[in-house]
C-alpha cells in the first residue's frame, strides 16, 4: 500500500459523498418544481438556453460523483492507452471482381 494512499482515498470519500448530496438535491429541485421549470424552459429566446445549460450542470455533477465512486472503489483507467498495430498483411490472391450481369428473360 503507497503511503499517503489511505488519505487519498478519505479526500475521495468525502467529494463522492459531496458530489452525490448535491445530485440528489439537484433531482429534487427538479422534480419538486416541475411547473416553474417547464415555464421558464418554454418561453423561447435566451431562455431556450436554460435546457442546455441545465443539462451541462447535471453532466458534471453527476460525472463527478461516478468518478469519486469509482476511485473509492479502487477502479482506476490506465495511465496511457496500448495501442497495438497490426501489420498489414499483403495480399498475392488478387483477382478480379466480375461485373454485375443482367439478365432479361423475355
């Protein structure tokens, strides 16, 4: 076990529990004032912003949430992709494509 680790790993707790309080209300703000929210998002012009803007405020909330989660459960993404090219394998059976034929039956 690095050291530090444990540490690392209560900060992780704490804003995984943060982060989900604050999606939670977040839902509940939202299903609590329907009505209110769908009149301000339907009145066009600026407002036709709120919508996006809404749903960029849940997408990082909630992505915050998921990655805490998944570093207190010690899931981490690599560091550095492997990428793996395959060589190309030359072809020497090359043959020709017949062409397409039609046939009319009188």
């Amino acid at each position: 076990m690095a050291q530090g680790y444990g540490k690392s790993k209560k900060k992780h707790a704490v804003k995984m529990i943060l982060y989900g309080v604050v999606s939670v209300s977040l839902y509940a703000a939202v299903l609590t004032h329907q009505g209110l929210i769908t009149t301000y998002f339907t009145r066009g012009a600026l407002y036709a912003a709120l919508p996006i803007a809404t749903a960029f405020l849940f997408s990082f909330v909630h992505g915050g949430f998921t990655n805490y989660f998944w570093s207190v459960l010690g899931i981490e993404a690599r560091k550095s992709a492997v990428v793996r090219q395959r060589p190309e394998a030359e072809r020497t059976d090359r043959r020709e494509r017949p062409q397409p034929r039609m046939r009319a039956e009188l």
